[in-house]
C-alpha cells in the first residue's frame, strides 16, 4: 500500500474538521472494502479516518416507537448479536449474516456497505424496502437521504467533498408488516450475489396495504422498483398477486452478462428471488399480526 | 508527514508496543514487526482466512486491520493458543483427525474454531461448517476439520 497517515478522532466535529482539511481522505470502518481497494492501488488517499471511536457512528438503538438508528461503523455482529433488533428486524439479521465470512462479519459495516456503492451490495436492497434513510453530516450542516437515492454509479455515491454517512434510520415495523432479502449464490457462504431481492410488505385484512421491492446486482446501482411494489397495493395476498410483483421487477431489471451469469439468467432470478422473497416476507408478517 | 505511529497493546495476554506505518496490516506487524509469525499470510484480502487472529473478543483477518488499530486492543494469535507445551484440545483433535496437510490454513482454522467454542461449546456440524465459511483449505476438503472440530464440541458436551 502506498503511504498514507491516520487518523482516529473522537467526536463528529473533529473527523469533520479533519475530512475539511483533506479532501482526499477516506473513512475507515471495517476496512473490508477499504484496504482491499488502497492494496490494489484503487482510490488511493493521503489520510485514513477512523471513525470507530466516534459515539454517533457506532449507535445501535432499537425503540418501539421510533425505530432503528444504525450507526455507519456498527459492524454486522453487532446486530444480529443483538436480541431485539434481531426480533424486531429479522431480514436485517439474516443480512448482517450472511455478508462474507464470520471474520468479515466482525468488522464490515452495513454503512461502509452503502458507501461503497456496490451494485451486489447485499444489504442496500434490503435498506431500500425497508424504506430506510440516511443521516449525512458535512462542514455545512446535516442532511438526510433515502438509501434509494444514495448509490449513483458503481463504486459512487451522493456524498459531496467534506460529507460523510454518520447512520441509518430504519422506520420502526409497523403491525402486519415483513421484510425478507433473498440472494442467488453458486456457493453457500462468501460469494458475491449474481442477483438479488429485498422486499417488504404491510398486510391489512388479507390485501397488500403497501409494498416496496428494490434489487442487486442488475443495474449500475442497487435498483428500487418502485412500481413493483405500487401494483401490489391493494391486491389480495396470493400466489397470483406475488408472481405479476415478480415479473414486474424483472422486468426492470437492465442486468449486464459477465462471469457471474448472464443477463437472461440474471433477470430469470430476479422473478424467482422476488417471488420468493415476498412468500417469506409475507409469512413474517402473518406471524407477527 | 510521514511518521511511523507507537503503538500499545496486549498480544497473548502481554503488553507489546511497536513501531509501525500506518499503512502496515495487522499481520505484516505482527509477522514482520514483533516477530510472531504463526500467523499465515495467503491471499492476503480477506477471502482465505489464514490470517484470522481474536481482536477483542471477535475473530478478524489480521490482513483487513491496520496494525495502528491494534493500540488498546487485545489480540490472540495461534501462539497464544496452547498452555506451553501442552497443545490445546483442539490442537490435539487437529493432530488425531489428521485436519491438515499443508498446514498454511491451520492456524487460522484452530484460531477461528476455537473462538467458536469458547462462545458455544456445543455447536452442530451446520454450525460448525458456517462458522468457518470463512477458512479456506485447499487439502484436506474439510471433512476432516469439521470432524476435529466436532470431537471437542463432542467433549465438551460429554
């Protein structure tokens, strides 16, 4: 790696000072991307900031009422090591489990996973059904995005010079609600998706009240359909209604073919993973009415 | 400027300091540096798990740390593993269930099994196969870890 300095500051302000000052530096969370990209010599920078040490970007507060803040550091374990996010959440647990390995897991961050803006990003579909937000702090002040906003090209985010993710918000599940992220992998562990589905949905009386499907790995950026999900509002719960959602999203889907499969195959999993993902999703929120 | 950082910090339950670039990995630290070297570099970004060490409770690939996060930390590498000469049980269950041929992934499987059991003792064969997603070995087609693995989970039940 080339040379580079450090930096751990302890406060929000401090890392904002130091990010003002070198616009060329980079935060560090998990380093699973990070130093992956800095050894390849990819997105080189003068200053690493670690933003470990800093109280907001390692919250993990739950509350019944008004939701999840996630902390842009708050490594995978963390949350499905935790009781209530897990029960309150169960697709984000399954997620923070299944991004690479146990080691992975015990420092990649679901923000450092938004940040780096992969298409196959596993969690960022996730985040989009779940209509989750962003909390942006930069030297002018503080903003707040949707995720579905966030990724603008592979790689490549909405965050300007001197701004920086300091945490999700994750709406709390409201009743008859479920959420599910389904990926297709060759293997059964540590494998980048070839496609993917998030989705939630919120059941009223045996009808779609609401519905929200967003997809990876077959688009520039994670893709939200938002007219997948639209369709199904007001539709009665079944097979019938899940399959027109699942072909809508493949239908949106603009996968390109490379050594992970090709496009048709690509768009075949995107009605079979969505299909599937609104059957678990839909279970979840049986269950929990 | 371009300064080399002091850091402090406990490796096998010993206070250790050292010089390092901030650009230096955990592993090339402690491999290079403080001179531990059962610690296994193979692909050396985070998919083969050679690497693994505890860093604070949780296991890590040392090669996706900087060793400049190490200050204040505590750290077990595979050195830290056996009381003297008396190999863990689950060094021993490696050595009885022939669990490695070239030896490069074993360090990191015996850190990173080890870390499983000391947080469930009785894991199941799933279990003990997800949790070691992460170690790569090209001998022995696993069966035979899982199965070295299994023998002390077995143990520790009995």
């Amino acid at each position: 790696m080339k040379w580079f300095d450090y930096a751990a500051p302890k406060t929000l302000s401090e890392a904002l000072a130091l990010l003002a000052a070198h616009p060329g530096a980079r935060m560090l969370a998990g380093g699973t991307d990070l130093l992956v990209q800095m050894r390849a010599g990819r997105k080189p920078a003068d200053l690493i900031i670690d933003i470990k040490n800093i109280a907001e970007l390692n919250e993990l507060r739950y509350e019944r009422a008004s939701g999840l803040t996630l902390g842009a550091a708050v490594a995978c374990y963390r949350i499905y090591g935790d009781a209530a996010v897990s029960r309150a959440y169960p697709s984000l647990h399954q997620v923070a489990s299944l991004i690479g390995g146990t080691q992975i897991q015990g420092r990649a961050s679901i923000g450092g996973n938004l940040c780096n803006a992969a298409p196959s990003a596993d969690s960022i579909p996730l985040l989009i059904a779940l209509g989750a937000t962003c909390r942006i702090a930069g030297a002018g002040g503080e903003r707040v995005a949707r995720v579905e906003e966030f990724c603008t090209a592979p790689g490549k985010n909405i965050l300007a010079a001197g701004e920086l993710l300091v945490s999700m918000h994750v709406p709390a599940p409201r009743p008859g609600s479920g959420a599910s992220y389904l990926r297709f992998i060759p293997r059964n562990e540590m494998d980048i998706a070839v496609a993917g589905a998030g989705v939630a949905v919120e059941l009223e009386n045996g009808k779609f009240r609401s519905a929200r499907i967003a997809l990876s790995s077959v688009a520039p950026t994670p893709l939200f359909v938002r007219e997948a999900g639209d369709w199904l509002t007001g539709k009665p719960v079944n097979g019938e209604s899940i399959a027109g959602a699942a072909e809508i999203a493949k239908a949106a889907a603009k996968p390109i073919t490379d050594m992970r499969g090709t496009k048709e195959y690509r768009r075949h999993l995107c009605s079979v993973l969505t299909r599937r993902a609104l059957e678990t999703a839909v279970r979840r929120a049986q269950e929990v009415q | 400027m371009q300064r080399k950082v002091h850091v402090r910090t406990t490796i096998n339950n010993q206070a250790v300091e050292f010089l390092c670039e901030p650009r230096q990995s955990l592993l090339e630290c402690l491999r290079d540096i403080v001179g531990l070297t059962g610690t296994k570099e193979g692909c050396n970004d985070g998919n083969c798990g050679s690497c693994t060490v505890v860093l604070d409770d949780r296991i890590v690939t040392s090669c996706l740390v900087l060793g400049v996060e190490a200050e204040g930390r505590k750290i077990t590498t595979i050195e830290g593993i056996a009381a003297g000469n008396q190999l863990h049980r689950l060094q021993q269950a490696f050595l009885t269930n022939a669990a490695l041929q070239c030896g490069i992934c074993t360090p990191g499987f015996i850190v990173a099994a080890k870390a499983l059991l000391d947080s469930e003792p009785n894991p199941d064969e799933e279990r003990i196969r997800l949790w070691l997603a992460g170690n790569l070995c090209r001998c022995t087609g696993y069966d035979k870890i899982v199965r070295a693995v299994s023998e002390c989970a077995r143990e520790a039940k009995a």
